[in-house]
C-alpha cells in the first residue's frame, strides 16, 4: 500500500481484529464510518500493524466476519455492510466503487474497467488503483483477470484469486 493511503488508513482506524478463512487468516479493520481494511496477511497491499485497538467484540468487525465466512461457505453472493473507501484518491475511490459493480460470477477486465470508468488510456493506473484495493474480498477485485481472461496480478497472491474465482463459479 502507498504509504500515504497507509497513513490515512492507518490514523481513521478505530477497531481491528482477525479472522481465520479457508484462504488464510484476514485483518479486519473499521474506522467510524465503516470497514475500512480487509487483508490476508502477507498480501502485498498489507498495511502492518495498525495503532487501532484489537477488538473482537465490536459489531460491525463481527457482522464482516460473520458475513465473510458466509461467503467462502458459499452462503452469501454479496455484502451488507457499511463500507469505508475515503482512504484512497478520487481516482482510487471510482475503481474501488466500479469493483463493487462486477457481479459474483463474473469477471471483467482492466481495459474494459479502465473504458467504463472513462479513461480507456488508463488501464495501468487501473490496475495500480485495484493493486491498492484495502478490502480484499468485499470489493471483488479478483474479478478483473488479463484482456485474455487469464488470471493476473492479485495482491493476495494468484492461488487465492483463482480459489475465490472457483467459489464464485467464475472459473472451473
């Protein structure tokens, strides 16, 4: 992660916690508007330690368990929980809400995303903005794979994104 966004992310955190998963253990972090962070440890986008205060009894980290593990039963198609994206840029932000559009089961990719956002020049960028996505899993961006449909770059390492691509039905 950039170190400003891990900055901004890092001083808005009011709570965190852990949370095991069929992919590995997950940091989950809220500030006070939202899940603001979403990492399997030793992803590339992972913040470190965070100055917020562990706590496993907070209701919304709860609920973003409860539902997360719901999701790799294979139980939840989407999301309900209120969401903190105001840490990246502008730019961030539009990719990171463009993400949230690509339905379970489908995939995009960073071209096309790049051309529905406006910016068709912009892949890499796009890419770079998806690369720096704090809620991995909640904003889907391992549904954006290579213009040839073939599976490329995913902070969280390729075998978690083809694992969640396949519990999704995305691919076989």
């Amino acid at each position: 992660m950039n170190d400003s966004l891990q900055r901004r992310l890092a001083a808005a955190c009011t709570a965190q916690t852990r949370l095991a998963s069929p992919l590995g253990t997950l940091l989950l972090a809220r500030t006070g508007r939202g899940l603001a962070g979403a990492w399997f440890e030793g992803q590339k986008a992972h913040p470190g330690a965070l100055p917020a205060p562990r706590a496993d009894d907070d209701a919304l980290l709860l609920a973003a368990g409860h539902q997360l593990a719901e999701y790799f039963a294979g139980r939840r198609t989407d999301f309900d929980i209120a969401l903190d994206l105001d840490q990246g840029t502008a730019f961030q932000r539009a990719v990171w809400q463009a993400l949230r559009r690509i339905a379970r089961g489908a995939t995009t990719s960073y071209g096309a995303l790049a051309r529905e956002l406006g910016v068709p020049a912009a892949t890499r960028a796009v890419g770079a903005a998806i690369g720096r996505n704090p809620l991995s899993v909640v904003v889907p961006c391992h549904r954006v794979v290579g213009a040839d449909g073939c599976l490329t770059g995913y902070a969280g390492g390729l075998a978690r994104k083809q694992a969640l691509l396949r519990l999704e039905g995305a691919v076989a």
